[in-house]
C-alpha cells in the first residue's frame, strides 16, 4: 500500500516543482488530490492545445476537482477539503496564496496539525514576494552562467531545480510526519527555488573559492569534462556515442588498456594530462573512432571502464537495465499509452494505483463533492455558477478528432 497509506494530501500546483513533490508523495501511498482553477493547470495545455509529459508523467493516479476558490462556494468546498487533509502542497506565488486563503495560518485555522509545503521563488529575504522559476533559479546561482550556447548563458533544458526542490518538499513533509509533536515552525514549509538552487550549487560555489583561494583568481571550471581531459562523449565508428569516465589515472590505464594504447609515461598523471590536453583529447577521440560502439562495449566492460552510450529519449526505455525489471508502469491515457518510470525505492512505493491515468480536470469533482455531504440540487447549483466544474468525458485533449476531419474533408 505505501508507507503513505491512508494520508491525503491537497495539490494546488503548477508546471513542475509542487506536482513532482505530490507525485513522490502519491507513489508512497499518499492520497492526492489536485485542485485547479477552472482553466485548468498549466500544463494541460503545452502540447498542441492538450497535455504535455510533465502533466503525464507526474499526475498519473490523482483525482481533480476543479474549483474557483475567487469565488464564495469555491473557497467553502475548499475548506472542507483542508478540514480532511493531512498534507498540502502548492507552489502559488505568496500574493495568490494569501489572497485564496492558501497560507498555512488560514490552512492552520480549518485542521490543526496540517502540515503545508510552500514551494516558491524565493525562501525569507529581500526577494521573498518575487516570482521565480526554474530559469531564474539556474541564472541566479551560477549554473547558467556555466551553461552556454555558441557563447550564449543558456537554460540546462531538464527542469531540475523544479524537481529537486519537489525532493527537497517531500523530504520536509517526511520530517514533519516522523515528529509526532512536530510545532507550527516544522508543519509551515516553505521552500524556494532560489535557496534549492544555492544548495545543489555548493560544490561549484566552494569550488571557485577555493580556486581564489589557492591562485587568487576566482575561476570556474565550465564543466568536470573541460577539467579532465579524455572524460566525455566521444563518437564511435558506426555514429554512436560512448560517454567515458576519466577521473583518475587508474581510470586512464584502463581505457588505455581497453583501447590498446601503449603507456605513455608523460600522461601518466592528471596533472600531465592536464599539461597536454590537447593532444590527450585527439588521442581518445581518434581511438574511440576506430571502432563500433558494441566492440567498445566489450572492451571497456572487460576493462572495467565505467562507460554508457549517450541515448536519445526514444531508446532510453529499451535498454535492459530499464526493462529488467521494469523500472517503469504502462499507464493508458486518452487514446494511448505511455510507460511512466516510477520512484526509483521499490520497497516503499505503493504496489495499487500505479496504472491509474492522470486524470481530466475536474474529472473527480462530483464525486468528491458528494463525498463531502453535497446533493445533486446544490452540486448543480455551484456548475451552474462557475464556482465548480466537472469533467468533459469527451474532451478532445489534443484536437486530434478536428484534425482528421479537417485532413477527411
């Protein structure tokens, strides 16, 4: 069941960073249910007018209820919700939270001992009411200035600090749950993007001071592949790529053992590969050229390499070490099916509820409505007025049925 079994948790979020934290949480047991705006969230909408894989692969197996909470009969059904919640989870900007009534103090008021999770831009300081996503985050603490594009600072691509940051909320809600006394201070967690990205950037903030420190120059290594030479991709002879680990000089030995090349004592070090890089990377490179990617399989695993082949998204799945076991479920959605890899701890998730789809906005309305004591009189009443709104069941989430009319016609 989960070692979250029998806990609910309430999801205000959007993009990344609160989903990716209730998605951990629902694949612990948890109980999630997801309230959005009657748009809906973000994004159900990315991907040729209909859901995106972020809203895919992180919402499976939440229910939705879709509720105005600018409105009065929104924000009751939303007070009802708090009122049987154990955990809540938003990443809402503080003006919005603190306009729908979202702070841990109006949360705090309905079911005390709530514990609510405040993901957003920025932790307690001069910039705590700013917005900030996950570039943002990447710019402000050194790891887009690192990153660059023919010279250009650019984005990591893979949201990370969103994600991390949902870890960093999950491991909060965890701590919270584990003190059975927890205080007020332990159950209001709030978690900024900002502060997640200093975390994750230590080493490299150290690492430059530690660089000023010894040389008086406050330089950065772009990258631990600019920094050691022959560790990197580097393509085969049939246009793959095989990705190597060079860190150390036994490392080195042994790729130049699988490789065939003769020792060299004037490469024997890092520091004298460093001295000769050039000539060290066309070396790798014009080896690794030699020969296919499965030889060099053979060569380096026999050598005890630590290597990979640089996959793209679409084989990734293929590979045994995904497929055996899966290390992933087959969740259908809509028309199709996806295979979603699941939290990487197989003893503490949940072994119901995996295949459960992402759900359509609002698709659990009414029923969570009747749940809390509504009758159908006043159920309609409230669809009537814009304050809840119930699942399309025949949503054409990516105007797919539009576009073979129009190909038909």
């Amino acid at each position: 069941m989960g070692v979250l079994a029998n806990k609910t948790v309430l999801e205000l979020g959007s993009m990344i960073a609160a989903p990716f934290a209730t998605h951990i949480l629902s694949q612990l047991g948890a109980d999630v249910i997801k309230i959005e705006p009657p748009g809906g969230e973000t994004t159900r909408k990315l991907v040729r007018g209909g859901p995106s894989g972020t809203y895919i692969a992180y919402n499976r197996g939440k229910k939705s209820i879709c509720l105005n909470l600018q409105s009065e009969d929104g924000q009751r059904v939303f007070r009802e919700l708090v009122a049987k919640a154990d955990i809540i989870v938003h990443n809402l900007s503080p003006s919005a939270a603190r306009k729908m009534k979202v702070t841990f103090d109006d949360c705090e008021a309905i079911r005390p001992g709530i514990i609510l999770c405040h993901i957003r831009g920025y932790g307690e300081g001069p910039l705590s009411e700013e917005i900030a996503s996950n570039p943002i985050a990447e710019a402000a603490t050194g790891v887009m200035f690192a990153n660059r594009n023919s010279g250009k600072p650019s984005r990591l691509g893979p949201s990370y600090h969103d994600q991390f940051a949902g870890c960093y909320a999950v491991m909060g809600v965890l701590s919270a749950l584990l003190d059975p006394a927890a205080s007020r201070e332990r159950r209001n967690i709030t978690l900024g993007l900002y502060e997640t990205g200093l975390h994750i950037a230590a080493r490299e903030l150290v690492g430059v001071q530690l660089k000023s420190q010894i040389t008086g120059k406050a330089e950065q290594e772009p990258s631990p592949e600019f920094s050691m030479p022959g560790y990197g991709a580097y393509e085969t002879s049939d246009g793959r790529w095989v990705y190597l680990v060079m860190l150390t000089d036994d490392h080195w030995r042994k790729f130049c053992a699988a490789a065939g090349i003769a020792p060299d004592p004037e490469l024997a070090t890092l520091r004298q590969r460093r001295k000769h890089r050039p000539a060290v990377e066309d070396l790798v490179t014009r080896s690794v050229r030699k020969l296919s990617f499965a030889d060099w399989s053979t060569s380096l695993g026999a050598a005890g390499v630590g290597f990979t082949e640089v996959l793209s998204a679409d084989r990734v799945l293929d590979a045994d070490q995904a497929r055996t076991p899966p290390k992933y479920t087959q969740v259908p959605f809509a028309d199709f099916s996806f295979d979603a890899p699941d939290f990487p701890l197989p003893s503490c998730v949940r072994e119901d509820g995996l295949e459960i789809p992402p759900p359509l906005l609002g698709e659990h309305t009414i029923a969570l409505l009747h749940e809390a004591g509504y009758q159908d009189a006043e159920i309609r009443q409230m669809v009537s007025a814009g304050a809840v709104v119930q699942a399309l069941e025949d949503d054409d989430l990516w105007n797919m049925r539009a576009e073979r009319l129009s190909a038909a016609g």
